[in-house]
C-alpha cells in the first residue's frame, strides 16, 4: 500500500515536471479563462439588448399611439337631439331671437293655407308696447290684466340703451322685452320699430288681433269689455284722413309718384288696432314702405302717414278710419296735452269713456275709445284709486 502511493506521488512529480504536460495544463486554464470571460460578457450584451429592445418598442408603441390619435377623430359625445313639437310651430317658446330684421319678416309673414286649426286655440288680443324704456303706468295694467292671462300676449319695444335693472316693473312685463333698435320721433326707423313689434306678435298664431301702445296710454274699460270689443269687430282700427295743408299734403314728397300719388296721401294717429290678416299685409309690404323709406324724410313724418295711406289705399273697406286710443289735439303744437294728478278725476274718465259717438260693426255708439293718453306717471295714485270704480277692473 506504501508502494503504491509512493508510485503515484511519483508519477505526479514527474507529470508536472514535464514541460509538455505544464504548456498543455496553461493552454486548457487559458481557453477555460477565455470562454468564462465571453459567456459573462455575452450574458451582459444580450441582458442590455433586452432593456434597449423593450425600450424601443415602448417608443414605437407611443409614436404608433400619437400618430393614430392625430389620424383619428377625436370621440365626440353624442348630443340629445330635440325633437321639434307641435307648439315649437305654433307658439314660441322665448321671444328672444337672433334673427335680423329682414329674416324676422319673412318669417312672420307665413299664412297657413289650411284654416281649420288642429288644437285647441284660445284667441289672445297681442298687446305691443313701444316705449324709450320703462312701462311707466304698470300698476294700472297689472290691474288691467289680472285673472285673464290666457287671453293676451305682450311686447315692448324700448330703447336697447334702456336698463331694466333701473326700475321695477310688475311681473307681467318681465321678459317681454323683444329685439329693439334705436327709434326717433318723427323718422321713418318709428314705423320700422311698428313693424319689428308687430311681427314679433304675428311669430304667435294665437294672437288675432294687435294694439299699439305707448308708456302713457292708459286703458278706459276693463279687460272683457276691449277683448270683446276687438274680437267681435269686422273692421281695423287705423286712423286714416284727407287733410289739406303743410301738416297734411303738404307733407307729401313728390318723388314718391307714380308710387304714392299726392291724392292718395292720407294722415293719422300712429296708435293702431288691427286684425291678423292685416297685421301679415303690413310686414309683407315691400311695396310701399321702401318708397316711405327712400323719399320720407325730415319733416315728412312718416309715423303719422304710412299707414293710413297705405291701409287707405289697399284695405279701405276693412278699415273703420279711426283710431281706438283718444288723445286731445285741442292745445295746438306738434305734441298733444298731457295729464297730471289733479287732471284725474270720475268725471273726466266717464268722459272718456261715452262723450264721443261712432260707428261699430254698423250701428251706432258711445264707446268709441278704448284706451286714451298722454298720462304722466304723477296721474297714477289716482287712476289706481278710480280704475276699480269707474273702469270695474278686478281688485
């Protein structure tokens, strides 16, 4: 056993004393050396190939999602659509409108063809008030309207400088302020201003006939007795005469011929009452009134002359020639007298109401006038105390 390990020991000796055997023990160390070195090296590249690689297909990823969003339509949430009812058609919802003038019109003017009406109408007296700003006799109207708010509609028309927060006015005018432009007395923009309020109206089917209102009028019967009145008339409200003179003919403007003769010139009240069908004549005129506002100017007037000549000379038989709202000429001027507080009294509000004699529907009648001005805001205390008396207005 001794022996035997002695001879291995030996053998050992002499294998590493050998050169050979050292040159081939070094050469297999080195290429061992070498391919550990490349395996660790080989592990590192592929490990960061990996990490680049990942990071590459995140970009590209991000870049294919950039590029398909701007390629793609944003999604856009689907609206609620409205559908349009039958009550869009036939009463509008809000008297605000962003229509022109022009477009406002044209509108108005549609007349259904079919007469019979598919709802329930309740006929409304359209109530247009043209005014520089605040309804200054409110009270008295409220008075006027209460308990019958089916049967009437109203409009103002006031300045569009006019601010509604100056005053308070009663409920019944809030919101009932259309679309208004600038107006001045005595120029052809005032009958513009008629005729803008007047459509305004008509865009409601259920209004069937239309008065014309300033901040001064006042009515002199109560609510039943005017809408009776109107509806049950077969004829128009528009003050329409012949007056001889430099404040009638002579106003005339002879470049308005072959148009508008001189003959057929006629001068009235601008404070109108009229039915629908000539309510839609007068926005859809394109005939006469450009000639008005061509040549009427300056003294002209055109306030108190369109429409009587007009309605004089194309509805004549409809027309009664007179005007429902009284107003007294008596002082002279270019204005008519106005009334005050100690003005107001029974006597002078009876008088009103029965002094004068006309015709209605072809008979004979005391109540020639339903509505009367100039009244000043200081004659209201007393209209308000004398109204529910003499006016039988509801309390």
């Amino acid at each position: 056993m001794k022996n035997q390990n002695q001879n291995s020991i030996t053998m050992a000796i002499k294998l590493f004393n050998t050169p050979l055997n050292i040159l081939n023990l070094l050469s297999s160390f080195f290429f061992f050396a070498c391919g550990l070195t490349c395996g660790i090296i080989l592990t590192f590249y592929f490990n960061n190939f990996n990490l680049n690689l990942q990071v590459i297909n995140s970009q590209i990823l991000n870049y294919s999602s950039s590029i398909s969003s701007q390629l793609s339509p944003p999604a856009v949430p689907i609206p609620m659509i409205h559908r349009l009812g039958f009550n869009d058609y036939i009463k509008p919802y809000n008297i605000q409108h962003d229509m022109n003038d022009d477009e406002l019109l044209w509108r108005s003017s549609m007349v259904p063809k079919v007469k019979k009406f598919p709802f329930k109408r309740v006929p409304k007296i359209a109530f247009m008030f043209l005014t520089r700003g605040p309804i200054l006799l409110s009270p008295l109207w409220e008075m006027f309207f209460k308990g019958y708010e089916e049967f009437y509609s109203i409009y103002i028309h006031s300045n569009p400088c006019y601010n509604q927060s100056e005053v308070v006015e009663s409920p019944i005018f809030h919101g009932r302020r259309i679309p208004s432009k600038e107006v001045q007395w005595g120029k052809v923009n005032m009958v513009e201003a008629e005729k803008r309020v007047l459509a305004n109206a008509l865009l409601d089917i259920s209004n069937q006939r239309f008065v014309l209102l300033s901040e001064a009028c006042i009515p002199l019967f109560n609510f039943s007795t005017v809408y009776n009145y109107l509806m049950n008339s077969t004829k128009n409200f528009v003050e329409s005469y012949d007056l001889p003179g430099p404040v009638g003919r002579g106003r005339y403007q002879s470049r308005m011929s072959p148009t508008i003769k001189v003959e057929q010139w006629r001068k009235g009240s601008q404070w109108f009452e009229i039915d629908r069908d000539l309510a839609v004549e007068i926005v859809s005129d394109e005939t006469y009134f450009p000639v008005f506002q061509k040549h009427c100017m300056g003294s002209c007037y055109a306030d108190e002359h369109y429409l009587p000549t007009f309605v004089n000379m194309k509805f004549k038989e409809r027309n009664s020639g007179r005007s429902l709202t009284w107003v007294n000429w008596a002082k002279g001027g270019p204005h008519p007298a106005q009334y005050y507080r100690t003005d107001v009294t029974l006597e002078f509000l009876e008088k009103l109401r029965s002094e004068s004699n006309c015709e209605y529907n072809g008979k004979k009648t005391s109540v020639c006038h339903l509505f009367a001005r100039k009244f000043t805001q200081h004659s209201l205390s007393r209209l308000l105390r004398f109204a529910p008396k003499v006016m039988q207005f509801n309390h």
